[in-house]
C-alpha cells in the first residue's frame, strides 16, 4: 500500500509540475504592443532566412569572403554584443566583492542580461561558420590548436555561461518554490562569481587580442597592442551604460514587478554608475591617446578614415564622458540616460571599425553586409529580448522572493 501511494504521490507531482510549467508558457501582458508588431514579422523572416543558410550555404545568405571571412554576425553579435554583457562581471565583482550593497537590486537583472546574452550571441558564431557541426572541436580537442587565443576564447565563454547560470540559478529554485536547492545554489554563487570574474577579464580582452593576428589588415588608427587592453576597459563602461539603459526601461516596462524599496533605489544607482562610468571612460580615452601617440598615426588625420576616427573618439567618448560628469555633479538622470546611449554607440562603432569598417580598408569593393546578414542579426537581438522579457515576468529577478 505504501508504494502505491508514493507512486501516486509522484504521479500528482510531476502532474503538477507539468502543469505548472504549461501555465507559464501562456502570454502575460498586451500581446498588440509597438515592440511586437515590429519584431514578430522580422523573427519569422529570420527564422526562414536562417533555414535557407543551412540548406544553401553561408554564401547564399552573407557577403562574407576569402578576404573578409567575418562579417556583421561576429562583428556585432559576437564582439560587440559581448562588451554590453560586461554588466554582469562588473556588478557582481562591486556586490560580492567589493560589498557595494547599494547595487544589489541589480545584480539579478544584470546577470540574466549577460547570461542571454552570451548564449545567443555565442549561438550566433553557428550561423557565421562554414562547417558548423565542428564548432565543438575546441570542447573535444579534435584538431583544434590548443595554444590558439581562439581555443581559449571558446573555453571561456562556455565557463563563463555556466557560471552565470549558477549565479542566476536561487532565482529559478525561487520560482520553482525548490527551497532546499535554493540554499545549496546560493552557497554556491560566491564562487561562481569569483569564478565568473576571472573568465569574464580574460575573454573580454581576449577578443581583442584576436586582432593582434591582423596588423596587416586593420586599419592603423584602430591596430595596436594594447587592444587587449581597450577590449577589457570598454566592457566596463560599455557594460554598466547597458545596466543604466536596459534598468531605465525595465523601471517602465515592468513597473508592478519592481518593489517600492527598489524603485527609491533606482536614481541612486544611476548615480553612481555614472561616476564609475565617467572615471573608466577616462582612462580608455587616455589609454587611447597614448596608443595613437605611441603610433605616431598623426598623418592619417587628415583624410576620411582619420574624420571618421575622430567622430568616435570625440562624439562617442569624450562628449559621453563629459554628459556623465555633469550628470554625477548635477544628480540629472536624463543626462546619465543620454550619456550612456552615447556610450553604447560609440562602442558599437569601435567594435566595428576593427572588425568590419576598418577591416581591410585598402580593398575594393568593401564589404558590406547582405540585407539578409542585417534581418538575421535582428532576429537574434530581437529573440533575446523576447526570452528577456518572458523570464522576468515570471521569475524573481527584479525582486527576490521572502523566505
């Protein structure tokens, strides 16, 4: 008798755990929104396009070449997007390590932002590889150069997702009302942290250091040595400006999932990423002048790629770090919110001067992404964002559950 009934004990659970899971795949919200009208349409495009590069070839779908064999997909979903998950090492090396409690309202938030994002944009590299089924060949060993930089880039990045989701994973045990596994998992984020910063320093500048194999073909304004470095101190600007717009428009979109304690805590915050903003930007602005120096590129000033160098440095990095300023000194959060779009900007223009703009300058015709290249990147940024949104409303990430 007693088997029977733990048999249908059982049986009620996983029955009410399916349930349960079926229940939160239903819409909660407006469904007739600006943001999906916009981004169903280019999804399902995507999703086709997607199909037909698999069943064509990356050729049928992308102007990536012999001579530009990466495009618009590494260049931005990869290298750039990757500076934006920066966030999440910086928050949780100033909560866990540095014990700023100020910010621990946004550590969740932060942490599930760089945590989609490394998964879709690392999921990205499958569509812009000719043979994708090989992409686990850093994982086997299986004739992949273990003292490459990229060997180690992909070893990083697929520690540094685990990591994240250990971070991440008390507020899953929370929604799943799993209390012991919440206790095991929350012992286990100190060192998922400490883990996960270690990772996430030498990826980020790891990227860079990619491009030191390509002195020939960057441009000279954006080749130097210290790239590693530039990578590594603008995923700290670049990912807390990301944190300061994604928080401004998560305090609109999920107003009723935010407690009143964290909403008073908002324009603190704000205020003081943007003076740890404006002291970084700062350094990357004087590291930057240095390596133009160091360089002696002077004599490239003065012709379109040189304007084009300057808009960046100028529009996107001092005048971002100027607005920064005087929105720490003035307390002005619209200022901080402008600055940090700027911001993003701009390193969206830095990652794709080296990677794409500024990528065998001297070749013609340049290249130029496909209008299919562009559709496929919206969908994955547009995706990410849907996957945002769903865990949010449902989870306890903008307010953790009281136990």
């Amino acid at each position: 008798m007693s088997n029977n009934s733990n048999a249908i004990a059982s049986a009620k659970d996983s029955q009410s755990i399916w349930s349960f899971l079926i229940g939160e795949l239903k819409p909660k919200g407006k469904i007739f929104t600006p943001f999906n009208m916009i981004s169903i349409p280019i999804i399902l495009i995507g999703l086709g396009l997607i199909v037909f590069r698999f069943w064509k070839g990356i050729g049928a779908v992308s102007n990536v070449n012999q001579d530009i064999p990466w495009g618009l997909w590494k260049g931005f979903n990869v290298v750039t997007g990757v500076a934006f998950a920066g966030g999440a090492y910086v928050v949780t090396f100033m909560v866990y390590i540095l014990n700023m409690h100020k910010y621990h309202s946004i550590v969740r938030v932060t942490v599930l932002n760089g945590f989609l994002a490394y998964m879709f944009y690392a999921g990205a590299l499958i569509l812009d590889l000719g043979r994708p089924w090989k992409i686990i060949n850093p994982i086997i060993g299986n004739d992949f150069g273990v003292s490459s930089v990229l060997f180690l880039v992909a070893w990083h990045f697929l520690l540094y997702m685990v990591a994240q989701l250990i971070e991440f994973s008390p507020a899953i045990a929370e929604w799943l009302k799993a209390k012991k596994a919440h206790r095991i998992l929350s012992a286990m984020t100190l060192g998922a942290v400490i883990f996960g910063i270690t990772l996430s320093m030498l990826h980020q500048s790891g990227l860079g250091a990619l491009f030191l194999m390509a002195k020939e073909k960057i441009h000279p304004l954006w080749y130097s040595e210290f790239i590693p470095i530039m990578f590594l101190v603008s995923s700290i600007f670049a990912g807390l400006s990301m944190v300061i717009f994604e928080g401004s428009i998560s305090r609109i979109v999920f107003f009723n999932k935010i407690s009143e304690k964290h909403r008073l805590e908002h324009n603190g915050i704000v205020h003081g990423l943007s003076k740890i903003c404006t002291g970084v930007m700062f350094a990357y602005f004087f590291l930057q002048l240095i390596a133009f120096i160091h360089g002696k590129r002077w004599n490239f000033i003065d012709t379109p790629y040189g304007y084009w160098y300057l808009v960046e440095m100028l529009g996107f990095v001092v005048l971002p770090m100027i607005l920064y300023f005087f929105s720490y000194r003035n307390h002005n959060l619209l200022l901080s919110r402008i600055a940090a779009i700027m911001a993003m900007v701009g390193i969206i223009l830095n990652r794709l001067n080296i990677s794409i703009i500024g990528y065998r300058w001297d070749l013609t015709p340049h290249y130029t992404p496909s209008w299919m290249e562009v559709v496929i990147t919206l969908t994955v940024v547009f995706t990410q964002i849907w996957v945002f949104r769903w865990v949010v409303r449902r989870l306890p990430v903008l307010n953790e559950t009281n136990w």
